[in-house]
C-alpha cells in the first residue's frame, strides 16, 4: 500500500478524468448556476444544471471545481449521478452519498458536502429564474 492510496481508486479515477467539466450558458433561463465554497478550506465549486421543463429533469450538467482531490471527485460523481434526474431527486442528494461512494476520509466530509451545497444552490437559481414552477425543496433548503 503505497502513498497513493491515501486516495480511493474512486477519488483518483474522477480526478483524473473528471467527468462534465465545463460550462453552460449561465443566462439561459432553463440554466440553473450554484457556486458555493467550503468555509472549511475555502475551496470553490460552480455546479451548473440544464433543466428540461416539460419533464423537470436535468437534462445536462457541467461544474469547475477549484479545488482538492476530493472534491472534484465528488463533483465529477455528482454529475454522472444528477443527469436525467428530476429536480426533486437530485435535491435530496446527501453529501453521505457522495462520500460513501468516493470511500472519503472523515476529514474529507466537507469536500463532498461543497457537491451537496452546488446541486441545491444550481436548483435554486433555476427556481429563481423559473417561478411559476412549483418549488421542489423546502423553504430552509
Ligand atoms: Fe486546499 Fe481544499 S484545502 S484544496
Ligand atoms: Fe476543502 Fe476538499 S479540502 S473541499
């Protein structure tokens, strides 16, 4: 066991061939824009959903991540897992999911909660900018 595997195969597998990186027009009203950092470390992710709104599911995603190993882990893992969702699900998303997937260290707990935060804060921008649909998460989300 050596040095590298301070890191779940996971975890270097998303990093080092991040998945839907990128990004989408951020004016486009079906376009929902989370950017959210990590008071923890200061880390900063951009997290960007396209939503189809006969379906309400999300039908691209693209993110950049300025930041660690794990957290462009998880939010590489997080667009593979969002797409195709409809908001609802992709808002119940927990950072434990994310985490137990990727095999995260507990230290390394709040990279995964920064995916958590950008998949909610992109859902709100998108409601924001959409408000005759019907909101998907609570008023404290
Ligand atoms: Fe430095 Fe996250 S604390 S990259
Ligand atoms: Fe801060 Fe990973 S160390 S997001």
């Amino acid at each position: 066991i050596g040095a590298r595997r301070a890191y779940h195969e996971k975890v270097i597998d998303h990093y080092e061939r991040p998945r839907n990186v990128g990004s989408l027009p951020k004016t486009d009203t079906d376009v929902g824009t989370g950017l959210v950092g990590a008071p923890a470390c200061g880390d900063v992710m951009k997290l960007q959903i396209r939503v189809d709104p006969t379906s309400n599911k999300i039908s691209d995603v693209k993110f950049k991540t300025f930041g660690c190993g794990s957290a462009i882990a998880s939010s590489s893992y997080l667009t593979e897992l969002v797409r195709g969702m409809t908001l609802e699900d992709a808002g119940k998303i927990r950072n434990t999911q994310i985490a137990k997937e990727l095999c995260l260290p507990p230290v390394k707990l709040h990279c995964s909660m920064l995916a958590e935060d950008a998949i909610k804060s992109a859902i709100r921008d998108y409601q924001n900018k959409n408000p005759g649909r019907k909101p998907t998460l609570g008023p404290d989300a």
